[in-house]
C-alpha cells in the first residue's frame, strides 16, 4: 500500500510520524477537519483522488471550497480535473465563481466549457436576481 503525506503529498514510508519530505507531524495532520483535508487533496498527486475529492466538495455544497475550486479550474492541466471543478462550483451555486466559470467556458477543454456552462446556468437558476 502507498501512503502519502496529507501536507505536501509526497510518498511516505508506512508507520512514519513524521513526513521525512516537509515534517509535517501525521498525526496533526490526520486530526484537521474533513473539509481541510478535502481541500488539501484537490492537489494530490494522483488524479482520481483530486477529482473525487472535487466530486464529494461540491456534494457537500461546501461554500468553504469556492476559492480552492477556482484555483483548480483555473489552473489545472488535467481536463477531468478542471471538469470536476466546475462541477463543484456549480453544486456549490456561489456567484463568486461566475467569472472563473465564464473565462473556462469560452477556452480550453470542450468537456471543461461544456461543464462550466453548465455550472454558471445551475447558479444563475439558484441565484436570486439582483433588484436595482
């Protein structure tokens, strides 16, 4: 079985307590929030476990996430990934993420424009409009 360190991700020894790469302590590591933990694996080094962790984010509605999954959409070379992303966003529904789902609906991968705009209508449908 493969461990990794829940900080920096790097592969890690079975029965360490420490990270021998970043020395974060383990065990402190383990004991952070489920939502943290969530967030910090949007940047594992496998690609399943980002994308899930993305999947269970926007799940979970997390509002908590929003800048996490931005960053990911925006700046993620796997098109699966950035998919999920802006998936999440739009499970999310927080209008912040507007713009970064616009930009990422008029460029890159067709499966990632194809979920971004996806996600901006799900948050313009769940939005209320704004009274002026």
């Amino acid at each position: 079985m493969t461990f990794f360190c829940p900080k920096c991700w790097k592969e890690i020894p079975p029965g360490q307590e420490t990270c021998p790469h970043c020395g974060a302590r383990l065990a402190e590591e383990d004991a952070k929030p489920f939502v943290e933990k969530l967030r910090s694996a949007l940047r594992h080094p496998e690609p399943e476990t980002a994308v899930r962790a993305a999947w269970i984010l926007g799940e979970r509605q997390e509002a908590s996430a929003v800048a996490d999954l931005i960053f990911v959409l925006e700046t993620s070379h796997d098109g699966f990934l950035a998919e999920a992303a802006a998936e999440a966003l739009g499970k999310v529904g927080d209008p912040l993420a507007l713009p970064a789902l616009e930009r990422a609906s008029v460029s890159g991968p067709l499966r990632v424009r194809r979920a971004s705009r996806l996600a901006i209508e799900r948050i313009r449908r769940l939005s209320p409009p704004l009274r002026s």
